[in-house]
C-alpha cells in the first residue's frame, strides 16, 4: 500500500524482472532509465539485492548502489541511463553496478520525499 503522503517519507519502486519478464540474470546485462526531473524532494537512490542473501550485491567493487547524489553522467535531456551487469558498458563506469554471473538480483528503486508526479504516474521509470 502507497500512502499519498507529497513531499515526506519515502516510497520504493521493486523489480525482479526485466521487460520481457524474465528474472534478472547477474550474467546478463541491464539499462535502467531514470526520466529527468525525478519526483524526489530530497533525493532517489537505486539498490541492487542478491536473490540467495538478500542482502546487497557483494563484488569487487564495493558499491551496491547509485543515488543523484552520485557524480552520474546525465544525457542530453537530463534523464539518466543506469546500468547493471558483470561488466561496465565502456564510458558509462560512473551509472553502473557489478552484478554477479549466476546470482540473481533485484533492484529497490527509492524516492526521499515524494512529489506528485510520482503519486499520479505521471513520471515512470523504464
């Protein structure tokens, strides 16, 4: 349950599947697109979890996660490409997160202090 509260708490946003509802494989690789102007008065964080642990993603690279308080590189509208996989997409290092060939994962996608355009889904992610 979604409780209409703008501008306070927080809501999350779960996915364990990619488009074509298939699991999400650590083998495979993932663009996530964070429309420009994310409805978050305070700020958006994405976590990536680990079926078997369920706990983060743990791998070399220590970092689970990415925020708008990241250094992310944005696109030419303000969106943002985020990416997951075993390996980083070359020149996108910075919007990426490791995954685990043959470790299945899902994403936690979180908005601190929700605005409207989330309430009335009128700004989604894909």
């Amino acid at each position: 349950m979604k409780n209409k509260v703008v501008g306070a708490g927080s809501q999350y946003l779960k996915s364990a599947r990619d488009n074509e509802g298939n699991w999400l494989d650590g083998g495979k690789n993932y663009r996530l697109h964070v429309p420009a102007n994310p409805p978050a008065k305070e700020f958006w964080s994405v976590t990536v979890y680990d079926y078997e642990t369920r706990s983060m993603v743990q791998t070399d690279t220590n970092i689970p996660d990415k925020s708008s308080a990241d250094k992310l590189v944005a696109n030419a509208d303000g969106s943002i490409d985020l990416y997951f996989g075993p390996a980083a997409p070359a020149g996108k290092e910075s919007n990426w997160v490791k995954t685990l060939p043959g470790r299945g994962w899902w994403v936690w996608f979180r908005l601190y202090g929700p605005l409207e355009p989330f309430f009335n889904k009128s700004w989604q992610l894909s």
